[in-house]
C-alpha cells in the first residue's frame, strides 16, 4: 500500500454504505450514521468515488424512481462527503485492482481510493476481503439485495 492509515481517520463509502443508510437497513445504516456524525463532529474526511455515487443514484432510481432518487441526491449534497472524480489515472489504477483481486467494475474504484488515501473502506461486501493487507475495511452487516 502506497499511503499509511497512521494519523486522522478517513473514510471511503462503498456505494452499498449509502444505499444501507438512505434503506434505513438494520445494522448497518445507524452504523454509517455514526461515522457522518463522527465525521462532522471531530472534522474527519469521508469520501465516495464519483462512480459509487453513480451506483448509489442508479439504485435509488431502479427501486425507488425518479423523485426519490432525486431526494437522495438533495439529500447526499448536503453530507459531509466529497465526491472524488474518476480520471484516467484513478481508472487506470481501478482497473488493475479489478484484474488483480476479481473485483466488481465500481468495487475497484472503491478499493482504489481507500488505499490511495489510506482510509478505511466503509462497506458491506465481502469481496473485497480478497485484497487482505492491502485494504482497511470497516465491514457492515451484509445485506441480500
């Protein structure tokens, strides 16, 4: 890993993080309550990629329509997570984690930004126990879509 944990925590949300909060799941959504909370209170960043945004837009809109979906967005603007863009180079760096630990497409981007900011990723998933050291992750309960 190139950056250390060491110092303030960070906090990079899975897309699945922000669907357990905006569908109030049991377990998980008071949990990532807590870290937004913790997050405003003690001035810790948390972070999404600009394509788990993407995810989490598209999930609202699927199972819940338009007028939700654009809630959630009015919602989401309002938190205290930055959105961080999908250039070429955290593609490219996306990609290869997708290869090398058979990830989902917006799982890698995911997994790339929490080690590229050396935070904790805030999720779910247990797909991403493939990256072992490599990865911090802060594991919800899981929940079957």
């Amino acid at each position: 890993m190139t950056s250390s944990r060491s110092g303030p925590r960070r906090y990079v949300l899975d897309a699945n993080a922000l669907v357990s909060l905006i569908e109030d799941r049991p377990g998980s959504a008071i949990r990532v309550r807590h870290l937004i909370e913790e997050g405003l209170r003690e001035e810790l960043p948390l972070f999404i990629s600009a394509v788990n945004w993407g995810e989490v837009y598209y999930v609202s809109l699927r199972r819940h329509g338009e007028a939700k979906a654009r809630e959630v967005e009015a919602i989401f603007r309002q938190l205290p997570i930055t959105v961080v863009a999908a250039d070429m180079d955290r593609a490219t760096r996306a990609g290869g984690l997708k290869t090398k630990y058979n990830l989902a497409y917006a799982d890698a981007f995911a997994a790339e930004l929490a080690i590229e900011r050396g935070a904790w990723l805030v999720t779910s998933d247990p797909d991403f126990s493939n990256l072992g050291k490599a990865l911090a992750v802060y594991s919800l309960p899981h929940h079957a879509s």
